[in-house]
C-alpha cells in the first residue's frame, strides 16, 4: 500500500510539473543567483517547483543539437552560424511520464535501462522541489543552505538516480551507478536539486564532444568551442539552464570552460573536494564549482569542501577549513593591503603570436583594475615572477625526465645511460644559478605522465560499480561504439592505450607536484604575495573543428601548468574580444607527426596557418592562484574585481523564452 501511495504521490507531482503552477512574472531566471532565488523564496515569490519549471521551459527551447550531423551523431559534423542551441545537457531527471509529457527526447531519460523508473526512493527533480516547497509552507524555513538552487553535474561524477557513463556510449547493465559521489550526497542533503547531468568529452578528454552526447556548443558562438572536458556544465550555466554546475579538472575542465562561457570557476585545492565516485580521478584530479558570480560557486565550495574517508587525499583538509564560510569572503570591496604578483612568464608578448593579443591587453586592464581597488602589484615587467625561484631551486626539481629536456648538460650513450656524474652537475648548478638552462621557465617544465594511473583509476571505478556487463576497461572498448571524425580525436584507441600499462608509476607526478609546490610558496613567502594572477587563457575559444592550436613556447589554450600541481586557482571574466585570429588546416603544407603523451607511432595531423583577424566578441579571464587552502583570500581578491568591473554578459543568443 505504501509503495502505491507513493507511485501515485510521484504521478501527482508529474502533473503539476506540466505548468499548472506558472511561474510568477515578477522572477527572472536570467542570471539568477543563489541568494536571489532564496530571497524570492522566503519572500513567497516563487517555490522550487517553479523555478524547476523555468529551467525546464530554457532548456527545451535551447539544449537541441548545434551543428549538422549528415552522417550521424558519430560521423562528420558541420557548424551552424547562430544555431541558437548548445546541446549542454545530456540527461534529464525526470520520470518516463514528466519527460515525455515536456517533449524531451527519450535519449535524455535519466535511465535507459530503468525503462519504468517508479522507485518512490529516488525522487525526480521535481518530486525533490515539491517537497521542498511542502517543507517550506510547513516551516517558513529553507530546507538547508542550497534550498531551490537547481545544479546540472558532470556526467564524470556517480548520481545514483541518474545514468553516468563519462559521455561514453557503452552497454552497461545498470546505466545507473548503484551511490552517488560523495559531493553530490552533500550537495542532496543541503537542498540543490540536481535537474541533470551536463555532456562531457567522452572519458574526460579535453574535446567539446562525446559519442553519446554529440558535439557541443559555445553560447556567445555556436560555431565555437565550450571548451572540454566539463563542457555542457560551462555552457549550461552561461546560457542560464541551470543555476550553478560542477566540473572536474585535471588540467583545465573547470576553469576552461568557465573562461570560454565569461563565468567564474574555482579549482580548490587538490585535497579539500572528494574524488569518490568518480569515473577515472587521478592524483591531480580537482572538483570544483561553474558558477555566474563569485558568491554563488563560495557557496557551492561550502558544502562540497572538506574531509571524506572514502578519499583519503581529503585527510590533509582535516581542521583546515576556514573559521568562517567561504561565500562570507566575498562582500570585500577594497584591496588595501594585498599584495599580488603579476605571472609575466604567461604575457611576454614577443613569445607569441597575433593570436594572443587581444587577450593580453584585457589582462592590462585587469592589472590597473586591480592596482584601482587598492592592490599593490608585484610586476617583474620584462622580466619573470618566478623564474629566479625556478633557478635557485633547481635540485629540488631536478629529475630523469628534466635531464632529458637538457641533454647537452645531461648526456648519455647509445644505450641511453648517463656519461657524466650527474650529481656532481646538479651541486655546480645548486652553488651557481647562472649555470641552469636560462630556457627553464615556469612554461617550459617537461610533461610528466603517472604510468599506469589511468589503467588503475579506471579498473578501480569499474571494480567498485560492479556492473553485470561491463567489468573491465576492454569491455569499454570491445562494447562502447565511438565517433569517427579525426578532428576530435580517438576516443577508442586512448581506451586502448590505457589498457596496455603493466606498471603503476606515480613517481615523476608527484615529483613534479613536490617541486613546483615548492618553488611557486618559495617565491610567494620571499616576494610577501598573497596571491599571483595571470591570463586564464590568451587564446580564445576556436572553432569547433579547427586544427589544433600548435603549444607556443608552452603557451596552451588555457594555462593549467601550476593549478594541475594541486594549488588553488580560479578564473572571473575579465571582457571580451572584439576580434581573433582563427586556425584552417594549410593544405600547402604536408602532414607532421603528433607528438604528446598520447600519440602513437606513425600518427599524423595536418598543419595549420592563421587567418584574420575575424570580429568575434568572445569572453577572457583572469586566473587568481593562491596557498593551499587560501580560498578565503584567493575568493576576497575575485569578488573584489568581480564588483568593480561586472564583465560577465549573458550570451545575446539565449535570452528570456516566452
């Protein structure tokens, strides 16, 4: 009796989500914040439910496909000017009945082998706003610290009641997870409603596009990138289709995609969020907030941030948590008093290209922004911020992999080992930094990979999940069907590549983690800084397609070198472009080797020449990197400069629905 009073309980409710409670016209959800919708809530305004129903009347006008698929969602893709529709999320949680009664496609049911989905224990979206909304006319009290605040989640991360697959098209015998991540059961239980899981590159690659969700689109462009891997949860939040996200990063998946949407990304430091529940973390793994204001992703960081006994990398966390909650770092207005270095090894402009400039020049901006607010500024000029620490502190970073980059000062023989006495090398440079490469800057630092990492971390979520089909990563590989356009890469032979390590070798990661640590809180200690700022990114997002942006002097599409160490870091909008300068393939040129952790022998791309410069207003950022577990103060200097030049814009495209 009791499981049919709460199927008919859940029926009831799937009809009043059908607009039989409008929502009221004095709320916009354009660029609503969380302590709006809470104001609006308290102030008997609106309730969740119709806040859920705004979301949902958003993303069926804006979340369809945005580029032509003539061949198919895995063939060959086409962009569409102005489409108009950004394909961010992939998954609805809605029951079978509310999901077809909106006109959603069946492909976004939360799950696909839970065809009746009746579970009276896992409530939908709007089975969870509707309680809430009972609690509420009960109480007058907000269900907890994000009551109503409606939250898409990377489909990297375990949502029991919503099917998680990394983007990828696989045969799971549970589409579902059998728990959710430990984050998203502390997001539940402090009131967010989690409408849906956002797309993703397929495994966490760093390309706008997945077998299962397709390719993914750029709001202020849709014939642009979102930036990968946590696509969908940067372009939902910028298009306002959910009120905040949660991205993952290992180099750039949370702040890329917040720069390239103009929104603001924290990546906390690499202890303080919980890595459990996710498919394929890594010892650099970070989770984080993608949010329209700095206050908004603080409050996320609130409930997400803190110890986890399931991830044992959270037990440096452990009493180190602020005294006060972090969205209350974020009512500063001045800068009196803060000292913040300037990363000049990221803005050389003689370094780069046209590509770069625009970019650069709203980083000055920034700069005389800040120095407004009352910063002091820590400017090397011509010179570099930390390269004299790098110089100084070359035996700590010294390694294998380094002397390999250096082999004129490191030799070795035919078969590869050393000639000279390496030791006593490293204590000439030690006593003397003038004899260190003067090329060895912060950009330049060899790419170190953790062999076997990725086999491992995957293996273990596939243990842990237990699924009845899909047990091992060659299950993934030898079931899953996969895209096929070589510009978005490979996403079966990277499966593979995994597949093959026979070693688990951390060593060089965590080395390199140790050492750059090191050198950047050497730096920050002799130079008094309380943080460091830099450009989030020179270049601005590409088309969807183009060939890939050559590395210059170490210069990627986003800067990640240091946050991917484990130190906090985060991006706000600094402005926008006017022009750019974009990449086509040179069909002048022959085809050169790729070159990567990744690539394999005998693997090839096209070159590529700049054409331009080509109007396009599209958003930059500006990175503020702090001490571990200084978010309170990395957070003061974001909402500073947030308040004083108020650069996010919703994209003109996605406007108010009718």
């Amino acid at each position: 009796m009791l499981k049919t009073r709460s199927l008919i309980f859940s029926l009831i409710i799937g009809l009043t989500s059908l607009g039989s409670l409008p929502a009221r016209a004095e709320f916009k959800v354009e660029e609503a914040s969380i302590a709006s919708i809470q104001k609006a809530i308290l102030e008997k305004k609106l309730t969740s439910t119709e806040l859920g129903n705004l979301y949902l009347k958003r993303i069926k006008v804006y979340n369809g496909p945005g580029v032509k698929e003539p061949d198919g969602i895995l063939g060959v893709i086409e962009t569409i000017p102005n489409a108009r529709q950004i394909n961010a999320l992939g998954t609805l949680n809605l029951r079978p009945a509310t999901l077809k009664a909106w006109g959603f496609p069946a492909k976004m049911a939360r799950s696909l082998t839970d065809a009746v989905d009746a579970n009276p224990a896992m409530p939908d979206a709007l089975e969870v706003a509707a309680a809430q909304d009972a609690h509420f006319a009960k109480t007058g009290k907000l269900i907890g610290p994000l009551h109503g605040v409606v939250m898409a989640i990377k489909d990297q991360y375990d949502t029991a009641d919503m099917r998680t697959t990394a983007g990828a098209d696989v045969p799971y015998a549970n589409d579902r997870p059998p728990t959710d991540a430990t984050f998203v059961k502390r997001l539940r239980a402090a009131g967010a409603i989690l409408l849906a899981k956002s797309q993703m590159g397929e495994y966490a690659s760093g390309v706008p596009r997945s077998a299962w969700g397709g390719t993914f689109n750029n709001p202020y462009d849709t014939e642009r990138s979102p930036m990968g891997s946590s696509s969908g949860s940067g372009s939902a939040v910028a298009a306002n289709l959910v009120t905040v996200s949660i991205g993952e990063e290992s180099g750039t998946s949370i702040r890329g995609p917040a720069v390239y949407n103009n929104l603001v990304g924290i990546a906390a430091t690499q202890e303080l969020v919980s890595r459990h529940g996710m498919i394929e973390g890594g010892i650099n793994t970070r989770t984080g907030p993608i949010a329209r204001s700095v206050d908004d992703a603080a409050r996320i960081l609130d409930v997400i941030a803190g110890f986890d006994p399931l991830d044992p990398m959270t037990s440096a966390s452990a009493r180190r948590l602020p005294p006060k909650p972090y969205h209350t770092y974020t009512g500063t207005k001045r800068l009196d008093g803060i000292r913040i270095g300037v990363l000049r090894e990221y803005t050389h402009r003689k370094l780069f290209t046209e590509e770069d400039t625009q970019a650069l020049d709203l980083f000055e901006k920034a700069l005389a922004d800040l120095k407004a607010l009352g910063a002091t500024l820590v400017d090397p000029g011509e010179g570099d911020l930390l390269t004299p620490y790098v110089r100084k502190n070359f035996y700590v970073l010294y390694s294998p992999a380094m002397a390999k980059k250096f082999p004129e000062l490191f030799p070795v023989d035919a078969d590869g080992k050393p000639t000279t006495d390496r030791a006593a090398t490293v204590l000439d440079m030690s006593m003397d930094a003038s004899k260190v490469p003067p090329t060895l800057t912060i950009r330049d630092f060899p790419s170190v990979q953790a062999t076997g990492q990725s086999k491992h971390m995957l293996g273990y979520y596939l243990r842990e999940r237990n699924d009845a089909k899909i047990k091992t990563i060659k299950d993934l590989y030898e079931q899953a069907v996969f895209f096929k356009d070589e510009r978005f890469g490979d996403r079966r032979a990277n499966l593979v590549r995994k597949d093959r390590d026979t070693e688990v070798d951390n060593n060089a990661r965590v080395h390199l983690r140790y050492a750059v640590q090191y050198i950047v809180l050497n730096a920050m200690a002799d130079l008094n800084l309380d943080v460091i700022v830099s450009p989030t990114n020179n270049i601005p997002a590409p088309k969807l397609g183009s060939p890939r942006v050559p590395t210059k002097n170490g210069r990627p599409l986003v800067w990640s070198f240091i946050g991917a160490q484990g130190m906090p870091n985060m991006t706000v909008p600094a402005g926008f472009t006017t022009q750019v300068y974009d990449r086509v393939i040179d069909p002048d040129k022959p085809r050169i080797p790729v070159t990567g952790p990744n690539a394999e022998p005998g693997d090839t791309e096209p070159q590529s020449k700049l054409v331009g410069p080509i109007p396009a207003k599209l958003p930059v950022g500006i990175d503020i990197l702090g001490r571990p577990y200084d978010e309170p103060l990395m957070l003061t200097v974001a909402a500073a400069y947030e308040a004083a030049t108020k650069h996010r814009m919703p994209p003109p495209d996605f406007g108010p629905v009718k």
